[in-house]
C-alpha cells in the first residue's frame, strides 16, 4: 500500500454561527475559490471587512496587498484548508461563482447575518431628497452580482420570508444583477439584518444607513404634528 497524505487541518469551525454566517456572505460577494481546488481568497479595499472576516471565523490572517486590473491597491485574505474549501462547496458556493452561483444552504436561523455578510460585499444604500415632492426623504437598499440564478433565488428568500418584492434591474456596462428595494421594504431588511447594535458589520455602511433612517423618523414626526 502507497504512503497517505498527512490528514487534512481544521483551521475555521464549520459549525453554523451569526458569526460564521456573516463570514460565508463575504466570501459570497467579495470571495473566490481558485482552481487548485485548495486556495480560498478574499479581497476588499476596507481593512475592517479583512478584520471582521478574521474575527467572525477566529483565524487571524494575515492582511496582504494587490493591484487589480486598473492598478488600484486592494487588500486581500488568502488561504490554503481543504477541509474549509470543501465546506464551501458543499452549501453551494462554486469556482467563478461570479457567473455559476445559484441557491446557497443557509440555515434559516442564520439567514439574515448571511445576508448581512451580502450587504457588506456587494451591497449598497443611498437615501435623497425626491424632487418631484416636497420634503420627501428617499433610500434604497441594493444587492448586486453577476449571477442570475443567485439574485433570483435571494429574492425569492427574501419574498417567503418577508413578503417583499424588490424590483430587478441590470446594468448593462458591467453585465451585473441589482436587486433593489425602496422604503418600507427595505426597512423590514434592514430590522432583519441589524437586529442587534452589536452585530458584527461594515461600519461605513452602517453609519450610512443609521444617518439616513434618522432623516426620516425627524420627517415621519414633521408629518405627525401636520395631520
């Protein structure tokens, strides 16, 4: 009989956590599983996302640098664990995931820190003032990606388990899915996703969103004293 490998290393628990859940929907946007079958790779231009990720998995990474197609400087997470990798295989996530990823196994409990971990990847919200009405306050939450079948099925989940709809639109530039939701529904994601002021989270994005929702309770209670 032939020697064996050594035994794979376990590096990051793969029992389901807010925590771990958080860090799969990083790995979902802004991740990729390279082709040795091995290496997985996180990149970000925000330290803090590299640091949370570490935090939410309880490996401390170390943070490396690369310049992408247009020179610009990103920061970025590599590592090699077989045992990890197939992990990610197994609840759905696939090499060029950016164009083949489809539905993902998240447990229900955990959904909305998954989604979270979305957000905080490819996610955006902006709020304005519309206009076409006076004092009337606006803000958006949108999901983005280049697969199809993902955005299809997020906004499917996000139907059953909220009854809200969205509205699908594409960008013809970059070929890339977005997902958007106005007012009222993005605020029921919002409650979903930020149940806790301790979740872990991308601060910039957070403060964002705090701003913009304070804006509207001032002219929820501006409309309050009219009527």
């Amino acid at each position: 009989m032939g020697k064996r490998g050594p035994k794979p290393k376990k590096i990051i628990n793969e029992k389901w956590t807010a925590n771990l859940a958080y860090a799969i929907g990083l790995i979902a946007t802004d991740g990729c599983l390279l082709g040795d079958g091995l290496l997985i790779d996180l990149t970000s231009k925000e330290r803090e996302q590299l640091l949370n990720f570490s935090k939410c998995v309880g490996v401390d990474f170390k943070i490396g640098t690369k310049q992408n197609s247009n020179g610009d400087k990103q920061l970025r997470i590599q590592f090699k664990n077989r045992i990890f990798y197939d992990f990610l295989l197994s609840i759905g996530l696939t090499q060029r995931k950016s164009l083949t990823m489809g539905k993902l196994k998240i447990p229900d409990k955990y959904f909305f820190d998954f989604l979270r971990g979305c957000f905080d990847g490819d996610g955006c919200f902006y709020s304005y003032w519309d206009p076409r009405w006076r004092s009337s306050h606006m803000f958006y939450l949108e999901f983005i990606s280049a697969s199809k079948k993902y955005i299809d099925w997020l906004r499917k989940e996000l139907s059953v388990r909220l009854s809200v709809l969205g509205h699908l639109g594409k960008s013809g530039k970059v070929s890339t899915y977005q997902l958007k939701y106005a007012k009222k529904e993005a605020l029921a994601i919002l409650n979903k996703m930020y149940y806790n002021p301790e979740v872990i989270c991308l601060s910039r994005k957070f403060f964002k969103i705090e701003k913009a929702l304070n804006v509207e309770k001032t002219q929820q209670k501006k409309y309050a004293r009219v009527l």
